[in-house]
C-alpha cells in the first residue's frame, strides 16, 4: 500500500466520506483557516473533533428547561384551625386584668389551638380564623387579637424554654448522683463478698446493687423519656406564635371552638 499522505487519508473510508461532506461546504477562506481548513487540502482530525464537540447539543440544558419544580420547592400550604367565639371574652381568660394584648388564652381555646396544632407535622405552618360574633367598639379586631395570641404563644414558648433548661439540668445532676451512689453501692458489695457466706450478707450484698441501679432511674427516664415531649411542646408553641391569624365577622353563636380544614 502507497505510504502517501493522500493516500493514508483515503485509506479509512468513515474519513473520507466525513472530508467530502465538509470539504463541499462553501466556506470564506478566513472562516475556514480558523476552523482548522487549509486552502489545499481537506480538515485535519483534530479539527473535526473540536467542531463535533463545538456543535455537540447541550443535553444538559434540555433536561433543566424541560424540568418542572419539585414538591420541595413549592411553598408548603398552611393547615387552617377555625375557632367561633361570640365575643373576645370568650378567647381569653376573664380573670386576668392586663390589656388584651397581654392577656392570657381561656384554657378551653388554648387547649383547643395547640391540641390540633399537635396533630400536624412540627414543620408544617398553621393558620388561625377566628370567627367573631361581636366585635369590640372602637378598637381592631384583627390587630387585637392577632397581637394578642401571638404574645401568649410567645410567652409560652419562652417558658417550655426554660423548663426544658432545667430539665437537662436536673438531668445531669441526678446522673451525677446516680453514677456516685451506684458506684459506692457496688464498691460496698464487693467489699461484703469478702466476708464469709451467710445469708443475710448475701441478701444485703444484693440490696446494695438494686439499690444503686434504682438511683440511676431519674436520669435514664429523664434523658430516655421526658425531654423529647417537652420540646415538641416548645416547638409547636414557637410555631403558634408566628402563624398567621384571621378574625373575621360573622353572627354569634353559640361560642364553641368547632371546624377545622
């Protein structure tokens, strides 16, 4: 076989029939010298596989232009909670003589408002409609009783905040007691195994390792049990005292919380 360069070219047929499809396109000489052309002679390789990957689609951008917004993205709806109350005495507890933005809730309608708010999902927002039956003359209903709620939750929240403190406090005080007690009940029975066996040795020997176990209740139960609720609780009062409240008018009735969509 001829060791030409013309002929090497012509040796690989896919070559030569991708030299003649662009060797037939009619190209200005300046053009066609930067795409790698040469004014005598077909493309080199290199050439056509910078223009093939310069040509090559984006597939990329296709999949993101086609792509519709996932769930995740998408604003989560807020869970409503209806509330009818004839009057704002009704919300909130009658026997407590601060201003209403300072009040606190009845405990029926608080009991009410966290007892669904507990039912959804810590992250999903709630929202709050009461449905007035009388409005308070001369003032903002809405005003009123949305600053007024979100300052209870508020304050509640800031006090699950404080008891979950000293919770954790009295946890690992307890633990540090238990842990002492425990390990001087187990030194102690040590100690008595060894005397000579009797019965009443054996049964105070015992004692003494149940008795140090029984001091480790507290901590295990507070650590295993009781904080996790508790800061839920806190969590959903955070989440009560941003949510969006709605009072609207409607004719009284007989004042008892009901709905909920």
């Amino acid at each position: 076989m001829p060791t030409g360069q013309g002929q090497e070219i012509s040796a690989c047929p896919l070559y030569s029939a991708v030299s003649r499809s662009v060797s037939s396109i009619q190209m200005p000489r300046k053009t066609a010298c930067l795409g790698g052309f040469t004014p005598d002679g077909p493309p080199s390789a290199i050439s056509l596989a910078v223009g093939a990957l310069a040509f090559r689609p984006n597939f990329d951008m296709l999949r993101n232009m086609n792509a519709t917004p996932s769930s995740r993205d998408e604003p989560a709806k807020a869970r409503r909670i209806e509330l009818n109350v004839a009057s704002l005495s009704q919300l909130f507890n009658t026997m407590d003589p601060s201003p209403y933005l300072e009040k606190d809730l009845d405990h029926d309608a608080e009991e009410f408002i966290v007892g669904w708010a507990r039912e959804f999902p810590v992250r999903e927002p709630v929202e709050l409609v009461v449905h007035l039956g009388e409005s308070p003359s001369g003032q903002d209903a809405q005003a009123l009783v949305a600053g007024a709620v979100h300052h209870y939750f508020e304050y509640r929240a800031r006090l699950s905040r404080l008891d979950f403190r000293r919770l954790m406090r009295e946890g690992w005080q307890s633990l540090l007691i238990g842990v002492v007690f425990l390990g001087g009940c187990l030194a102690a029975g040590q100690a008595l195994a060894g005397q000579e066996s009797s019965r009443i040795l054996s049964v105070v020997r015992e004692s003494l390792v149940i008795a140090g176990w029984v001091a480790m209740w507290r901590p295990m139960e507070i650590y295993l049990y009781e904080w996790w609720p508790l800061r839920r609780r806190g969590r959903v009062f955070e989440k009560l005292s941003t949510m969006r409240v709605t009072v609207s008018r409607v004719p009284a009735t007989n004042g008892e919380p009901s709905g909920l969509h």
